[in-house]
C-alpha cells in the first residue's frame, strides 16, 4: 500500500514538473516557455535582480524615455528573438542570462576598470563580460545549470559558439538588435507596429543577419547610428557614469558599502545610500552624476575635465538583392554619409570641462 501511495505521488510530481511553464510578454510577441531549465532560470534570484538594473544605469536618472527600461527586460527580449529565430537551446540560455553579471547602475563596472586610466575608453571590454563566468557561479544560477546538465562554460555568451546572439559590428545580433529596437522604442523614434515591420523583414540564415528591405534595414540602422550619437556616446553618459564611478570608490573606500553590494545589489538601493550619505566628496560626485546633462561644455585638452574616446555602435546592415548579400551603405549614398559622419565623431577624442 505504501509502494502504491508513493508511486502516485511520484507520477503527481512529475505531471506538475513537465506542466510547468512560463509565459515570457515582450514587445515583440509572447511565447510559453516549458523546458524546465529555462523555467527554472527566469524564475531564479539573480535572474530577477535585473529587475533592478536599469539599462542605461546611472542615465535612467537624468534622461527619462517613454517606458522603463531594465536589463530584464532588455534581456527577456534576447530571449524572445533568439527563439523566434529558431535558435537552439544554449544559445537561449545564453542569451537569456549574458546580462545577469552587470553591476549596479549596468556599465558603472567598466568606469570603475577606467579609472585607472587617463581617459575613458568606451571601446574596452565591457567588465561584465571579463567576469561573467566568476559571477555568474557566485548566483543561484551556476546550481540551475548543473542540475540540468550545463556548465557555465557551455553557456558563455563571449564563448564563440553563438553566432545568432553575439557577432562583430557592424553586424546584427540578438543582442545588438534588442538593445537598439527597444532603445528606439522607448524613445519614442519608433513604435511597436514599426518595431513588427522591422522583424518581418529580417532573417537569419547561416549565421547571418539579413534584411530583404532596405527600407526596413535603414530604420534599424538609423535608430543604431541615433542613440550611439545622442545617449551612448554623448558627454552626460560618460560624465554621470564617471563621477557615479568615483562615488561609489569613495563609498568603499569608507566603509559605507562594499564591493559586494556592488556586483549584487540594484540600482536604487544603491542610489538611495549614496544620497543618503553625509559624506561631501560623495555628494559632490552625486550632483555633478545627476547634472551631467546641464554641466559639462566642449572644452580643449588642457581646460578639460574629462575626456572620452566613444565606442561606435552603429549597424550596417545585410540586405539581400538578387541572391547576394550587400552592405546598407553600398546601396545607400545618403545613408552612408551619415553612417560615415556619425563613425567619425564617436571614435574622435572629446574633451569637456565641468562648469559646476
């Protein structure tokens, strides 16, 4: 009679086991997810602290858009078009958690790695990505993946084995192609239905990104080429990462947080304990991170306060014409001036002097 009762709670158990699902809402679509090990991970603790990590960082401070923006969103949405697109199960997984090793405030990591240096070089390798594997094991996550047969090594975002999530520039990828359509999207340059016409023209074949519509190519482009120039490269995204970077060393440097709390924590808990600090060099960084917008004018090497060296992100995309692939800008004159310009002026050094 045990024997019985207990071969029915297992056949229980593993009927709730292989129902259990998730229903992941993007602007892009929805989508039921049942593979246990995606279930698990969307559900997991650091997964969900991205909740609390907003895409632009210290920037969702001082440069409002239409709708919020979070690495869970960004990254919930990597993991609807790589499924969309028919990618495998790794390369889902990796997708869903390439952004789960950002800090606080998302890229204040690499401005902590940059002050080191005399100037700000956006081009570095991102500091999340060098440490991705080492954080990722200190997470709930690394105990998911082994308890579906996968190691953190298998799933490595940077590990070369994924060719739909992660390519060189200028090309698309998952990725790239998320941060921008949303990046867009919540500025108000494009709507979801356009958002729609976009992905419908866009293809993926042997490991390749493609569009069969240059209209539609050269509105993904112009949105890349747009918030490289306007937000990613511009003077308040460098100056309010960097004072917020110097805060948060003066921070541990009085014992007022840790290292810990930074790799860890989220964004306005963090944001919350800096402000609340009676420390002065703190709260000078602090205002100065949250004006950036208002106080930092062009200036020449020697007057200068900061100086940066942009990281161009702008696509040019594939397009397929007569069963060959060409570049946007070999089809497009007036695109590829622009293209041109806007490469130029990011990657030139620039110089700024704070007026507070």
């Amino acid at each position: 009679m045990r024997s019985r009762f207990m071969q029915i709670c297992l056949l229980l158990s593993l009927s709730i086991f292989s129902f259990a699902q998730e229903t992941v809402d993007t602007i892009y679509g929805s989508c039921v997810v049942t593979e246990p090990v995606l279930c698990a991970l969307i559900n997991s603790d650091a997964f969900n602290r991205l909740k609390g990590i907003n895409q632009y960082g210290i920037v969702h401070y001082i440069h409002e858009g239409k709708v919020p923006y979070t690495r869970h969103t960004h990254s919930l949405g990597v993991f609807f078009l790589l499924r969309h697109y028919g990618a495998s199960l790794k390369e889902q997984v990796a997708g869903l958690l390439h952004d789960v090793s950002h800090t606080v405030f998302s890229h204040v990591g690499d401005h902590l790695k940059n002050s080191a240096h005399a100037v700000i070089d956006q081009t570095r390798e991102a500091y999340q990505d060098e440490e991705h594997l080492w954080l990722l094991a200190q997470t709930d996550i690394a105990s998911i993946l082994a308890e579906h047969g996968l190691s953190l090594e298998s799933i490595n975002h940077k590990g070369g084995d994924f060719a739909m999530l992660e390519d060189e520039l200028p090309n698309i990828c998952a990725d790239r192609l998320e941060y921008n359509l949303y990046g867009a999207f919540v500025e108000g340059w494009l709507e979801q239905e356009e958002i729609s016409e976009i992905l419908d023209a866009l293809h993926y074949e042997d490991e390749t990104w493609f569009f069969d519509d240059p209209v539609q190519a050269k509105k993904l482009a112009d949105a890349s080429i747009r918030l490289c120039t306007d937000i990613f490269a511009s003077s308040y995204n460098a100056g309010s990462y960097s004072m917020t970077a110097q805060a948060l060393m003066r921070a541990v440097d009085i014992k007022l947080i840790s290292y810990q709390d930074i790799l860890f924590g989220t964004d306005d808990a963090m944001l919350a304990q800096l402000l609340s600090s009676d420390d002065t060099m703190i709260a000078s960084y602090m205002e100065k991170a949250l004006r950036a917008k208002s106080i930092y004018v062009a200036s020449d090497a020697q007057s200068s306060d900061l100086s940066y060296i942009g990281k161009f992100r702008g696509i040019n995309p594939w397009i397929r014409v007569d069963d060959c692939l060409v570049r946007l800008t070999e089809c497009d004159a007036e695109f590829n001036a622009r293209y041109q310009a806007a490469r130029a002026y990011v990657c030139a050094r620039h110089y700024y002097r704070c007026v507070v």
